[in-house]
C-alpha cells in the first residue's frame, strides 16, 4: 500500500521512533507514542519537519493529537505548506 506521505517524512519520523524496527510498517493510524515517541522527540521532529519542508506550523498544530499518529502529524504538515 502507498503511503499518503513522501519519503522524507516517513524518514524523519521513523529516526524518531526507537521501538519502530525498519521492517515494520508506518500506517496511517499507527500510535506514535507507542513506538517511543516521547515529548523531546515531537519537539525535534516539529523542528525537523519545520527545517526540511520551510514551513511554521500553527499554534493550533502544536497540541498532544496532531503527534498521535503519522497521518494526523502529515495533514497538519501539509495544511502549513504553502499551496502552489
């Protein structure tokens, strides 16, 4: 199945996920915190994603859900794009 993301944010989010082995699969729904993804590293991967894509994200982004799971941090990523 493709992911709705691109390879650069799954490689982002994955170098923050100690417990997420490289054969596992990143779904849409899959608990972030459950795969080790604490408080410092959704600080650095807000940071990481803000750098790589130029974007700010929201304060309203900047809540507990949007890291819950990979597909609610990429619709929060992809509403601070900039649309073409």
């Amino acid at each position: 199945m493709q992911a709705m993301w691109d390879k650069q944010f799954e490689a982002l989010l994955r170098h923050r996920l100690p417990l997420l082995s490289s054969g596992d699969e990143l779904s849409a729904d899959t608990n972030l915190r459950e795969f080790g993804l604490d408080s410092m590293g959704a600080v650095e991967l807000l940071s990481a994603l803000e750098s790589d894509y130029s974007v700010q994200f929201d304060e309203e982004a900047l809540v507990l859900d949007t890291f819950n799971t990979p597909g609610a941090l990429w619709a929060a990523l992809s509403a601070a794009r900039p649309t073409s």
